[in-house]
C-alpha cells in the first residue's frame, strides 16, 4: 500500500511512531559517537579503506570509476533534487492535484531546510584526507546529500506511485528511491567529503523526517473527516 493512502489516526502504539523514536535515538547515538576517539578511529579507518594512499590521498580504482562517483554524488546535490522535483510539480498542477503538490513541497522542502539546520547545529568538520575530489561548502554531519536525497527522492517516488493501480509498481519506485539515495550517500564517502558517520546520520534523519511528515498528514486528515462529521 502506498503509505499516501493510509488515513488512520496515529496512536501511541502505532508502529511509525515506534520506529521514529527508534531511529532518533539512533541518530542521537551516532551524533555522540562521532565525537569520541573510537567514534573517530572507526570513520577513519572506513574513509582510508576507500582510498589509494601515496603521494596525495584519492579514491581508490581506476580513473574512470573516480569520474563515476563524481557523476553519482550529484544525484544528492540541491541542483538535481531542485530540478527533479520542479518537473513533478509542473505535472501535478497540470493534472489538477494542487493539494497533493504542496504536501510534496512541504514535505520536501522542510526536509532540506532541516538537513542544513542540523549541519548547522552540530558544525563538525570535515574529512580533510582526500584531496580535490569535489567541492564542498557546508559542514560535515549530517551528510545533507543523504538525508536530502532520501527525504526527495521517496516524496517523489510515494506521489508518482500513487498515481498507479499495481502495488508492485508502487513498491519498484519506492525501491529505486531508496537505491538512488543509497547510490548518492555512498559515492559522499567514496570521494572522501563525507565520514561514513555523516551518511548514517543523514539517512536516519531523512527517515525520521519522513515518518514524522506521514504522521503529520494522517493527523490532519483525521481532524478533517472528524469536522465534516
């Protein structure tokens, strides 16, 4: 089932509400390990085992995989997501679904506006090993690319699937959402920009933000149907 669909009242047992709280205390874990020394050592030995060291630190493989990784990592940059979800939104204005298209937006937007406070919030630096593999120019945890990526790719693929019948079609875009901002958060780590603690962090908080939206939504809907009762 498309999750846009489900209408039913979040409740204090509801399993979304579970599994949100799990993860933001799983992102909360992360977010202190990260700054321990064994935090540290992990992020550390995972970036170098990606990496060819000699006279400067690059990605390891041949040049046209470092080329690749590069093309990959710009399937999380805000140029792409800004650009993909501008062509999903001009086609829900042309079909008339004006609502569906500002929840997406919404929905969207707050997660990349999120992903920058929490960058902001937290201001860690980071990894200073790899060099000229891309720029960057934000701080380290999380990765935005990861939860950004995650937060639109499984917005668009949830309003694009509603649009069909078949459930397997449904749960194919979801998938290749998922494998898109998997694709995106790896290639951040392969390039040496991201510690792998970065992408983690970003993807559990893409997560959060997600459920705690849909959680949102059935809420709203709820107190709709109650009104016209």
């Amino acid at each position: 089932m498309n999750f846009l669909d489900r209408r039913s009242p979040p409740t204090v047992t509801d399993p979304a509400i579970v599994l949100t709280a799990a993860l933001a205390v799983c992102f909360t874990f992360i977010a202190w390990w990260t700054g321990t020394e064994a935090g540290s050592a992990l992020d550390r030995h995972l970036l170098l085992a990606l990496q060819s060291v000699g006279d400067t630190t690059s990605p390891r493989g041949p040049a046209w995989l470092n080329e690749a990784g590069r093309d990959l990592t710009a399937l999380g940059s805000i140029s792409v997501l800004t650009l993909s979800t501008a062509l999903v939104t001009g086609w829900l204005l042309l079909t008339r679904q004006l609502s569906l298209a500002l929840g997406m937006l919404i929905v969207i937007a707050g997660g990349i506006a999120a992903s920058f406070m929490l960058k902001w919030g937290f201001s860690q630096p980071r990894p200073d090993l790899v060099s000229e593999a891309t720029q960057v120019f934000t701080s380290s945890f999380p990765s935005s690319h990861a939860m950004s990526s995650l937060v639109t790719f499984v917005a668009l693929a949830a309003v694009l699937g509603r649009q069909g019948t078949l459930a397997a079609a449904r749960r194919y875009m979801i998938a290749a959402a998922l494998i898109l901002s998997l694709v995106s958060g790896f290639s951040r780590v392969y390039l040496g920009v991201h510690w792998p603690s970065d992408v983690i962090g970003g993807w559990m908080a893409g997560a959060v933000w997600l459920l705690v939206a849909d959680l949102g939504r059935r809420l709203l809907l709820t107190q709709m149907d109650r009104a016209k009762n």
